[in-house]
C-alpha cells in the first residue's frame, strides 16, 4: 500500500497537470464566489483529482472547492486532509505562473504531513512532522534548511498586495530588511528552502491556505504563529478563517521582541 506522504505527492502532481492543461489551453470558465473571490474550471477540475486520488485512505477530505461540513460534523475528526487544489487563483488567471496545489493531513488539530506543488516551476515541496522537509524537482530531491538569523538584516517575504499601514509599520521595526514579493503558498516554500526569514500576513486567509506549508516550515527549523506567539490550529473552531500570522524561518531570531514593539507602536497608532 502506498504510503500518505506518496499518495499526498502523486495527487499534487497529478492536479498539477491538470491545472496546467487549463493554464495553457485557456478557454476556461471563471465565476465569482460568496466572497468575492474568483474560481475557475481548473480548480473544481484540480479538486476531483485529489478527491479520487486520496480516496483510497478513507479519510475526511475538507477542500476549499468541496463540501463545507458544519462544525458539529467537522469537530469530531481528529485525522483529516485540507486542501486548496488551486491557491493562487488570481495568479493562474493572470497568468503569473504564481500558483500551487496545498495538500496538508491534520492530525489533532496540527499539520504532521504537508506537499506544496508549484506546477510552473515543478517544485514540489514536502515535508512529514518528524522526517524533515525537502524539495524535488523531478526525480531529484534535495533535504531543505530555512534560513539562519544574520546580522546582515532580515530578508522579508510579503504578497504582491498593496502595503498596509501595518506592513509598513512591521517594515520599519524589523532590522535593515530586504523585500521580497510572490503570491499563493509558494512563499511558504521560499522562505522553508531558505530564501527569506519571515513572511507576515494581516490580510484575509483560510486554514486550506496555510496548513502544507505550516508543516513544511516546522521541519526546517522555522514556525508559524499569531501575533500572540500562539502557533496556528487546525479544526479548533467553527469557522476555518486565520488570524494575522508571521511565518519565520527559524525560531531562535528574537521575533517576541519584534512583536513587542510592533503591537506597542501599533496600539498608539490606533489610539489605544
């Protein structure tokens, strides 16, 4: 029997070929979602895909573009996959090529197993709590390591959004930061293989958006936590939207103190 890492691996490739099928082709159907945000054919079509392919386990499957069960159903699974089949969507209709399959298994509330698929690039992230993170680039695959803190300053990782007043408030606390820009959950693969220390998110985000690239950035040294310093959950309350969140690329960078200073600096600007 193949093994969850694998079938998790063959599925993102597999919804890779088919989103790509899409991407090249075109001709493509877009309508819009309850909240404004854009869905294709390329998504449900990545969605069936994962649904056949993971099928096998005989696990819950919750994927941004399945069926939502309600809470009641929800909290009695203590072993699950979530999936985003296209994270990214703008990205792909756009056609930036900054687009990735998310196909994380929950176990307790955590992320113990995590595949990011960058089909443009055929990067395929992955990493299993306890067993290290790597990257494979067809049939090479290489252990991945996120970046130590340097005293040369901190190189930042942010969506290709419009600054925020707190990004820009963040920027100016962090210590001689360089910026870098990319969208979907291949920021989590950059900053896991070492290309950038921390990445902050104040705008909106899902639990299917996070979860791969959470275990993914765990096992290279690095950790995913709200601005209380408390790590993200899974499944551990009724509606499956994230906090504001920092991404960091180790944990022994001094991030309370950042934090510290930030929310103080943050508070005045809002009159509290």
């Amino acid at each position: 029997m193949v093994n969850n890492l694998e079938l998790a691996k063959q599925a993102a490739l597999a919804a890779g070929m088919e989103i790509l099928k899409h991407y090249n082709n075109g001709g493509y159907a877009i309508n819009t979602k309850h909240d404004d945000s854009p869905v294709t054919d390329a998504d449900y079509a990545a969605h069936r895909v994962i649904e056949h392919q993971l099928k096998e386990t005989g696990l819950p499957l919750l994927s941004e573009e399945g069926e939502i069960p309600g809470y009641d159903i929800r909290q009695q699974w203590s072993r699950y996959w979530l999936v985003d089949p296209l994270d990214g969507t703008k990205g792909f209709i756009n056609k930036t090529g900054e687009f990735a399959v998310n196909i994380a298994l929950i176990e307790n509330q955590r992320a113990v197993l995590g595949v990011v698929y960058v089909p443009i690039r055929d990067d395929l992230y992955f990493a299993t709590e306890g067993q290290g993170a790597f990257l494979q680039k067809g049939n090479d695959i290489q252990a991945i390591h996120g970046k130590e803190p340097s005293a040369d300053g901190l190189a930042l990782l942010s969506s290709r959004v419009k600054n925020s007043r707190r990004m820009t408030l963040l920027r100016d606390i962090l210590p001689g930061e360089t910026w870098l820009k990319a969208n979907s959950a291949m920021k989590f693969g950059m900053l896991a293989a070492g290309m950038a220390d921390i990445y902050p998110r104040f705008g909106p985000t899902s639990e299917w958006d996070t979860a791969a690239g959470h275990c993914i950035v765990n096992e290279t040294g690095g950790a995913i936590f709200d601005f209380n310093l408390k790590e993200l959950r899974y499944n551990a309350k009724p509606d499956l939207e994230n906090p504001p969140f920092l991404v960091v690329a180790h944990h022994k960078a001094p991030w309370k103190d950042y934090l510290a200073e930030f929310q103080a600096a943050w508070n005045v600007q809002r009159g509290k």
